[in-house]
C-alpha cells in the first residue's frame, strides 16, 4: 500500500495537467526504508514525447547524489499517461528498476475523481496496490516540494 | 588510487551488495572488463554490441560518457564512475 500526502497528491496531478499532452514524469524521494513519501521532485522529460519519458541523464545525476547524501531513496517514481489507462505500459515494465519503488501512474486523458494508481514493479511483475491518500503525517514531518 | 564505481539497488546482487567498488582501469571499458571478472555477468546488464546500453547512464565524475568517449571515455586515478539505470518509461 501506498500511503501518501494529498499535498503530493495534488502536486503531481497538477504538473502532469501542466505537461499534458507530454508524459510528464518525477520522483518523490523519503528517507530510505522509511516508506514515506516526503520530497517531490519534478523531473525533465528529456524524451518530450506524449508517450514515452525518459529523465534527463544529467539531472537524475544530481538528484541521486542528493539523494545519496541525504541517505533517501526515490520512495515514489511518477509519471503521466496522456492518452491510455493508468496502467504500466510494456516498457514500463521492462525498464522498471527500483523494486522498492512504488510507481505511481497519472492519466491525463480521462482524470476521473483525480484518480491515481500505483504499483509495485518486480522482475517485470506488476502487482497493483492501494492508495491511500492522508490530510497530515506525524507532524514532525516535513513536506518538501522541489519547484 | 583506484577508481570508485558507484553501483545501483538493481545491480548489487550482482555485486554481494556492494554498493562500492574500487577498481584499476585506464578506461571505462576496462573497468567494466574488470568488474565482470569479479562480479560475472555484470557486463550484460552494461553493454550491448560495444556501447553502454541506451537506458544505461554511465558518468566520470559528474559528467556523461555519451557526450565524451563513450567506454572508450579515459580515466584518471581517484575518478568515481557511476552507473545508473534511466528511469524511463511509456
């Protein structure tokens, strides 16, 4: 299960809505083994394409090292699809690369009650999960978007 | 000094989930030659018909070896190379 911020929430439905009719595509890092969802980054789509993303090689550089040095990991990966369900596409799958990753699909054609999905993706499985969307953490938390 | 590769989450069972290595090597090339004599079949996961593969980013220090020599991109002692699976998609 995914448990999220409706802050985030709103965050990256508002970008993809931005981006539309290109994918567009982020992360959102949190501490690592924590499972939680903290620090939203907007990512390039250096593919620019309405349904393909790829990051920017030298941003995800950056963004990783950062990362890094803050022992986080990318709790949440994102991204849009602009004209078919939010559901992992093949390549999806295959370049899935972080099994502890939720990936989080926003569709940009038919936004329907801002409905999100989100995923596990694990030697090319997908398995769908439950999102569950919350007003506040534990209040020494602190939510970071990125601009 | 030898260099240092920074290895990702989906390669370190590979790598007895090393998440550093220190290698000798004058070129990228050669320490991907290097790593898959210690870490066998890493290589197939880097390199496909001579190139980094397409969703494989591979940089020297911070910069990406697609806009320098590819695996033929030089090394110098104490360069960190790291390698990172494009997060990509459809």
């Amino acid at each position: 299960m995914l448990t999220i911020h409706s802050k985030l929430v709103s965050a990256m439905i508002t970008q993809a809505l931005n981006d539309h009719p290109i994918e567009t595509c982020g992360i959102i890092a949190g501490p690592a083994g924590s499972n939680l969802p903290l620090r939203l980054i907007p990512m390039r789509n250096a593919a620019q394409a309405e349904n393909f993303f790829i990051f920017d090689p030298q941003q995800q550089l950056q963004v990783w090292k950062e990362m890094s040095a803050r022992r986080e990991e990318p709790v949440v990966i994102y991204h849009s699809h602009t004209n078919s369900q939010a559901y992992p596409s093949r390549s999806d799958v295959e370049l899935a690369t972080e099994p502890q990753a939720h990936y989080v699909i926003i569709p940009t054609y038919h936004l329907y009650n801002e409905e999100i999905r989100s995923f596990r993706i694990v030697d090319q499985m997908v398995i769908e999960e439950r999102v569950r969307i919350v007003q506040q953490y534990q209040p020494e938390l602190e939510l970071q978007m990125v601009a | 000094m030898p260099i240092t590769v920074i290895i990702p989450t989906i390669l370190r069972p590979l790598t007895n989930q090393q998440k550093h290595i220190n290698l000798e090597g004058n070129q990228v090339s050669e320490i991907i030659d290097h790593m898959e004599q210690q870490y066998p079949g890493i290589k197939e996961k880097l390199v496909t018909g001579g190139n980094a593969h397409r969703f494989i980013n591979i940089y020297v220090n911070d910069n990406d070896i697609r806009f320098q020599d590819g695996l033929a991109t030089s090394l110098r002692d104490g360069d960190v190379l790291t390698i990172l699976p494009a997060v990509a998609g459809g």
